[in-house]
C-alpha cells in the first residue's frame, strides 16, 4: 500500500503549546514559554513518524498534546478526521482514549509502584467496563506472554522488574484497549544498548501483528533511523524539516538538520551508515 492511498490517521494544524511565565506577588503572567510552536504534519496509518531533537526543543510536549495529556494553547488536532483539540474529558475517554495510547520515557516513573502488574495492565479494562473479571485476568496474562514475560510476573510489583522488562510492562498496558496509533516519547533512552534493540525488535513485531501506527520520539538518531518511515527534526518548538528517512540522512536540507546530524559521534555515524545500508 502506497502512502498516497493510506488513511491518514492524526494530523495537527499550526498547533501551540504555551506554558505561562508569572511572576511577582500576584504572579501576574509577563511572557510564554513557547513549547510548541507552530507544528504541522500528518500520520498515516501503519507507519512510523520519528520525530528528533535536542533536549528542550518541544518534542515530548508535542506529543503529550497530541495525545491530549495538553490542552493546545492554538491550533487544531485531529484524529481520523475528527477535531480533538477542544473535546472534554468525557468526550475524550469515550471516543479518544481507547484509540491513542502512550509508552513513556521513564517505564518505573510511570507505573504505579503500590500495585501489581495484573492491577496495572487491567486498569483500563476496569475504566472501560471491558470484560468480566476472569476474561481480564486471562487477558493481562495473555499481554505479558507477548511482550516477553512470563505470565506468572503479574502478580509482582513495578520494583521486581528491571528497566528493559518494566519497559515491556509499559508496552504491553499500552496495549491493553487494542489501540490504533502509539505515541512512544523516548521509549529506550533509559535503557542499555544490547536492550534498546530488544524493546525496538518487539516494537517493530507488534506493530505489524497488530496493525498499529507509531509516532516515535527520541534523540537517538540511529534509533529513529532505524524503526521510522518518515523522520521530522524539531528545534525551539518548530518543526525544522519532515521528509522521508533516507531523504534526511542522505541529504539533509535545513542548516540544524545538518548540525545535528554532524553532531553524532564517529562511532554512532557508523551505525547510521549499517543502518543506510541494511534499510
């Protein structure tokens, strides 16, 4: 299937995210921080957008507020053709939720460490009314099977677990509602490089087992490099450049592009060049 016959599943018109600056007693608001500022594109289903950058330049934010975690300060987001940007909670849980899902840098920040991976990975069943409570038992087993762990580890805690399996643990709650398009921000920064591939190999198995669309975040070139279709490079909030992933490392356009790119140590360069000559 071609892109140009692809549905396009998100896409974000001239989108802004504004965080106040306040200041004095009254802590009257004397300017913004403009997180996102101005970011336009569109996903089409089944593939993987990378979006890089460096720290700071907006990326993780504009994922959040694509997911709606931010309400947009301007512009419009849409969600198989339907305008998100101002639905309420409400509307959001019955009509968004089930659909977009996230994978979150820090898997041990995001988990709830007073509850055990069964409770964790059925919350949403519980949120959705979904399925008696045996059928989500065998469910939650059923997941941690998938993503590699044993299904007896559901009835442990977050701390048990190392980083990569609490990874896993992320992913497979991710999946949980069968959801169409997955925001990962920064999915294996944390992780060792032996398993940053691990997590990657697994990303890439249940994406095309469960037919799933990512938007994947990172500052790791060589990673985005390696699991994207198309690549966009944020700076200062803005989208620099979005092209095809061969198009931007082979011959990147924009100045910061270049930078970044030039950027990568020797060592890593290479990985990129296996990488080129692999895909």
């Amino acid at each position: 299937m071609t892109a140009a016959n692809q549905e396009t599943i998100l896409e974000l018109r001239d989108v802004k995210k504004y965080f106040p600056i306040r200041s004095g007693f009254f802590q009257r608001k004397v300017g913004d921080v403009k997180a996102v500022d101005g970011v336009s594109f569109s996903l089409k289903k089944g593939e993987t957008l990378g979006i890089v950058g460096e720290s700071g330049c907006g990326k993780s934010t504009a994922g959040r507020t694509m997911i709606r975690l931010y309400k947009p300060t301007e512009g419009q987001i849409f969600f198989k053709g339907q305008d998100i940007s101002n639905l309420s909670e409400e509307n959001l849980r019955k009509n968004v939720r089930k659909n977009i899902q996230m994978v979150f840098q820090d898997p041990f920040a995001s988990l709830n460490p007073r509850k055990t991976l069964r409770s964790i990975i059925k919350e949403p069943f519980n949120t959705h009314h979904m399925y008696t409570m045996r059928e989500r038992n065998e469910k939650v087993e059923e997941l941690l099977a998938r993503v590699g762990l044993h299904p007896s580890f559901a009835s442990r805690y977050p701390h048990e677990f190392s980083g990569g399996q609490r990874q896993r643990i992320g992913i497979a709650r991710a999946l949980t509602l069968n959801p169409e398009l997955i925001i990962a921000d920064e999915p294996v920064s944390a992780l060792d490089v032996s398993i940053q591939a691990q997590v990657i190999n697994l990303m890439e198995e249940l994406q095309e087992e469960f037919n799933l669309t990512y938007l994947f975040i990172s500052h790791d070139l060589s990673v985005v490099r390696h699991i994207s279709d198309r690549v966009g490079v944020m700076y200062l909030g803005k989208m620099m450049e979005l092209t095809d992933k061969h198009e931007l490392y082979d011959n990147p356009l924009h100045p910061y592009t270049q930078a970044l790119l030039s950027s990568v140590p020797v060592t890593r360069k290479k990985d990129l060049s296996n990488a080129n000559a692999s895909s």
